[in-house]
C-alpha cells in the first residue's frame, strides 16, 4: 500500500481547507454534539483527559478532503486503538514529547492537518490559550485537548462507564457503555448527553439501544430464595443476574 503524501503546510490560506463549516464525526456522536460536528477553528477541551473518547471524536477527521491528524505529548496513545476507532494511520503525525515546546508544535501543525489531539504539559495559561485560539481561527484546524483549556468553545466528558465481558477472574474485556455529556456556549450552553457504546465489543462506537450479547458472560451472582412475611408457604423468587463489572 502507497503511503499517503504529506499534508502541505499553510493549508488554511487561499485555495486550502475551507476554514468554515465542521469537521465530521462518527454517527454515534453527532446529536451529542451542537453542530453535528466540530466545529472548524475551535478548541474542544475533553475532561478527564478520556482517550477512547478522545479517540471516537476525532475519527471523522478521515471524511474531510485531506484527512490528516495529529496528536501531540500523548506517548501512551495506543496506535492500535486509534485505528479501531477509525484513525488513518498513514495520515496521523505523533509528536510523543514535545516538552515546553508544545505549544509551537500545534501552531505548526494547525496548518498542515485538519485535527491536533493535544495533552499540555501542565495548566494553560489563558495567555498562551488566546494566542492559539487565534492561530485555530486562521488554519481551520480542530484542537481536542485531553484536558481543562482556558476558553474552550466546547467541553465534553464522561459521567459514568462501566466495563462488560469480565468474570470472576476471568475473560475478556467486551465492551464500555458510557454516558456523554456536552457543554459549552451559545447553542451548547444548555448541554446534551448520549449513552453510548465506547466501543462495543467489535471497537466500534454505537448508541446504547439495547442489551446485546457479549463475547463473554459476565459474572452471575446467585440469589437465594427467601420467606415472603406474612404469606406462609411462599417464597421470593430469584432476582434478575446481576453483571459485575
């Protein structure tokens, strides 16, 4: 397979990317989102720092005419999990540990690709944040930080997960369900949530609609039958399996 060729840099001026408009996201995450989308030449600050949803946001970034991302000061991103959720490897550029330089390697970047996945190396000053919000505004490009960031035009998290497939020891894990939630200005101010599979037991990132089969059972806690008082004779029955997880 050819490699993909290098994005050219300063694509944000006259007759590159189209700095208006969104950068696509994966189905699961559009109505979550006010755009459907993100939204060209913001910044997005993802709380906690959550990789899989750092991951699942930015996987559209492969239906835009250039299709390239980058991620930067994240050394423990896992490649294989990146192409899961749906990242062309062959057009995403790492920069493992920039150290204080970080912020002059994503104003770099914000002009070659279409996305920049960014953990600081410490609290933003509002300052510095300004300065690149300008630099996003000019380029186009997307910024998701694994993180707070000062001014962000957008903030999304996880508010519950739980993990599916393990036993009492044993198995593998299937799959997350987790509960998004987005907040932010103007039309986000409001904020909206969505349960999601992230990801379900084939890596892939889907609404949680109903309970599906797992790749393995998990954990089932047997319940005792017990008296019911006042009723001689009768007997509860046994409660629903409970999964721990």
């Amino acid at each position: 397979m050819a490699p993909a060729a290098m994005p050219a840099a300063g694509r944000g001026g006259r007759g590159g990317r189209d700095r208006r408009g969104v950068v696509p996201v994966v189905p699961a995450l559009r109505e979550v989102l006010p755009d459907g989308g993100l939204r060209r030449g913001t910044a997005v600050s993802v709380a906690g720092g959550d990789t899989g949803l750092l991951l699942a946001l930015a996987a559209g970034v492969k239906e835009t005419e250039g299709g390239w991302a980058a991620a930067v000061g994240l050394p423990d991103l896992g490649l294989a999990a990146a192409e899961g959720y749906g990242l062309d490897l062959r057009r995403l550029l790492v920069a493992d540990d920039p150290g204080p330089h970080w912020a002059e390697v994503v104003s770099v970047l914000a002009g070659a690709v279409e996305l920049v996945m960014l953990r600081p190396d410490g609290p933003v000053p509002p300052k510095l944040a300004t300065r690149l919000a300008a630099v996003l505004r000019r380029s186009g490009c997307v910024l998701l930080v694994a993180g707070p960031w000062p001014g962000a035009a957008l903030r999304l998290g996880v508010r519950s997960g739980r993990w599916f497939g393990l036993g009492d020891g044993y198995g593998q894990l299937a799959g997350r369900q987790v509960e998004v939630v987005a907040e932010g200005r103007g039309s986000a101010v409001r904020g909206r949530t969505a349960r999601l599979w992230l990801p379900d037991e084939h890596g892939a990132v889907r609404p949680v609609l109903d309970r599906p089969a797992l790749a393995r059972p998990v954990l089932e806690r047997p319940v005792l039958e017990r008296p019911v008082p006042g009723r001689p004779g009768a007997v509860e029955q046994p409660l629903e399996r409970v999964a721990v997880v």
